[in-house]
C-alpha cells in the first residue's frame, strides 16, 4: 500500500546540502539522494529528487549557489546546511543570514521548502549551541517551511552511541555508512513526501 498522496504530475525536488547531502565516501547507488529516490519510488511518491549537495560547503556556499540551483523545472526544496558552519565555528548570526537568505530566495520565487537542522556540537559553549540550534526553528516559522530538526535524528536517537558509530558511521564518525544513510532515509522521507505534496497542489 502506497503511504504516498496521488500527485497530478512529478515534481522535481533540489536537494541543497553539504557532504551529507553530496554522499561523501559512499558509492553513488548508496547516498543520501539516491536512496531517497528509492525510498521515494516505493512508497509512490512521484517525485525526483535533485542532488544539489557539495561536500565542504558551508551556508555561505549554498547561498552563492542557490540563484542557479532553482532551475525552472525545480518545484520545492530541501535545505541542509550548516553542519560546515559549526564544524568551523562559523558564528550563528552568519549562518542565520545565509539560510535566510537562501529562504528569501525561495520564497521569492513561492517555492515549499524542508528545512533541516542539525544539532550543534557542545565543545564550543552552550551558548553557541543555543544559538545555532535556534536557527532553524525559528527561520521555519518565519518562512512558513517544513522542518526536520536534524538531519542525523534516526542516528542520534540510538541509545548506544558507541555502536551506533561503528554501526552506521564511517570510519571518520562524521559521514553516515550506507546502513546509517538507510536509517536518515527513513526519519526523513514522510517529511519529504509532505513537502513533494505541497508542490503539487
């Protein structure tokens, strides 16, 4: 049984996102987009996910990129930035105003958006991962998007963290394994087929 809506025609998706995005060290056949397609394809959702990610990119570069990205054939969004910001500890402010305006941009042209957040690391101070943290809820309402609040939620959410990296990780316990993209996947396709559902209406 389908859990998809019927669409009247496919809808083509970009995906705008860093190396999580890109699939970084997995075959093509194993990353993030194509097993979102996959995943996509069984449940009956008509739609075609574009791989706009680019590994190392911060929200600086998705916004330097995002004008030629929306292609007119581009129906929604998916925006997954910002784990390169904090990596680098780039300052929230900055990376607020680069989602922004890559929100702005989208909005512009009346294109729904998922926005996906990630949870900030500690070793920067809480205040840091406060702030950073904030980001994305707060540029959801503002822009009326979809949010899924972290792109690793399935991982995180495992209580062994010990297995879980060496489960679902890579060996630098950074990028996801094609067992751990499987379970991101999962969390975050239904958010996926609201959005693909949205732009068909």
């Amino acid at each position: 049984m389908s859990i998809a809506p019927a669409f009247a025609e496919q809808v083509t998706i970009a995906a705008l996102g860093d190396s999580l995005t890109q699939g970084y060290g997995l075959p093509v056949e194993d990353g993030f987009v194509p097993q979102l397609q996959r995943w996509l394809d069984e449940t009956g959702a008509d739609a075609t996910i574009i791989n706009a990610g680019v590994s190392g990119d911060t929200t600086a570069g998705g916004l330097s990129r995002i004008e030629w990205t929306l292609t007119d054939e581009v129906d929604a969004l998916i925006v997954a930035l910002g784990g390169n910001d904090m990596l680098r500890g780039i300052d929230p402010a900055v990376a607020r105003a680069n989602l922004d305006g890559i929100l702005a941009v989208a909005s512009a042209r009346d294109l729904p958006v998922l926005l996906v957040g990630m949870d900030a690391p500690s070793n920067y101070g809480p205040d840091y991962e406060v702030a950073f943290e904030a980001i994305y809820p707060e540029l959801s309402e503002q822009y009326g998007t979809l949010l899924h609040r972290n792109f690793l939620r399935a991982l995180a959410a495992l209580n062994d963290r010990e297995l879980a990296l060496q489960r679902y990780m890579q060996g630098d316990r950074i990028h996801p394994n094609k067992a751990g993209v499987a379970l991101i996947v999962e969390d975050i396709g239904p958010s996926v087929v609201k959005l693909a559902a949205i732009a068909a209406d």
